[in-house]
C-alpha cells in the first residue's frame, strides 16, 4: 500500500513523473539486511534500486526499539504502472526535537527522469502532514551534484558541513515546513 499525502508547496512543481511509495514489507526487509533474494512478486527490480543492508540492519534495529515503521521502515520507490522497482527512500529514524533526516537512491539507470525529486517530494508531503516534523535534512556527499539538484530544487537550503560515520564530509541540506 503507499503512503497518501497532502500537498506541500515547493518550487518547480511542474514534474510529471509519477510514482508511488510502497513501504518494504517485513520479511524482504530481513532478507535484504542478510543479502539474500527478495521476493516481490512480478516487478522488476532495477540493479541498484533496492536500498543497502545496512538501512535494513537499521530499520529492523529501529522496530525492535519500538520506533514506528513510516520513520525507519525504507519505501519502494515504485513505478506508477507498478512494474518496476526504481529506487528506495525513507526517513533515518523518528523526528528529534522536530526534526527527521531523509535519504534516498535511485538505480543507475534510471537516474535524471526526475524519480528521486518526485519521491523525496513525497517524503516532504509525510513529514508535513505529521505536525511534529519542522525540518527535514538531508546529508549529501559535496560531490554528489545530482542530489544536490534534487534537494536545492525542492527548497532545501544548503547549511553546514560535518563528517559522517563513514569519515566523510557531508553537505547539511535542510527544508522547513511551512507553518
């Protein structure tokens, strides 16, 4: 089932892709923090569209901490004709203090069709529609210029730098919801 949302008012609303999120159901999600093959049923998955087992290691952490599932389960990023699995995206944990951190990824091949503006779209309209969530951020690698793109077109301002717990320098994009 994916997630249904009210709008949220971000630049450049004249995207025409469609897609739908549909949150990984509980047994592909242990198969995916353990590498084995997931079932999900007649769609395609595109190389590269499923998210890593260490999101899914996180996710089933979360959920065994008690955290709800829309704030650590990952979504499919699923093609509206709903054949294809393009990508995944989700939110870090639950909100902190009003703010949730989001990360997303789209396979290779399906890259610069607009997928992951239109899924962190959603994201944002979910985050929005909760009423605790204030901010929204999201941490971009300098030299990943095309998500950068993705979140700068969405109304995210670019904040500061840190390192990540990989020990790399990451970009702070954050977005406000609106009152």
């Amino acid at each position: 089932m994916g997630i249904h949302m009210p709008q949220v008012s971000t630049p450049e609303m004249t995207e025409l892709v469609e897609i739908e999120l549909v949150q990984i159901d509980l047994p592909n999600l242990r198969r995916l923090a353990v590498s084995e093959p997931v079932d999900f049923a007649t769609k395609v998955v595109f190389e590269g569209g499923l998210p890593p087992p260490h999101v899914a290691i996180r996710a089933l952490a979360q959920l065994d901490a008690g955290t709800p599932p829309a704030w650590c389960v990952p979504y499919l990023i699923v093609s509206k004709s709903g054949d294809a699995i393009v990508g995944g995206c989700g939110f870090q944990s639950a909100p902190i203090d009003g703010c949730v951190e989001i990360g997303y990824g789209v396979a290779s091949s399906q890259r610069g069709r607009g997928i992951a503006t239109a899924a962190v779209r959603q994201l944002l309209q979910f985050a929005a529609a909760d009423g605790v969530v204030q901010q929204v951020v999201a941490r971009i690698l300098p030299r990943n210029v095309a998500s950068s793109k993705v979140v700068g077109r969405l109304g995210f301002s670019k904040g500061r730098t840190s390192i990540d717990r990989d020990g790399e320098v990451v970009d702070h994009w954050t977005w406000q919801v609106s009152g």
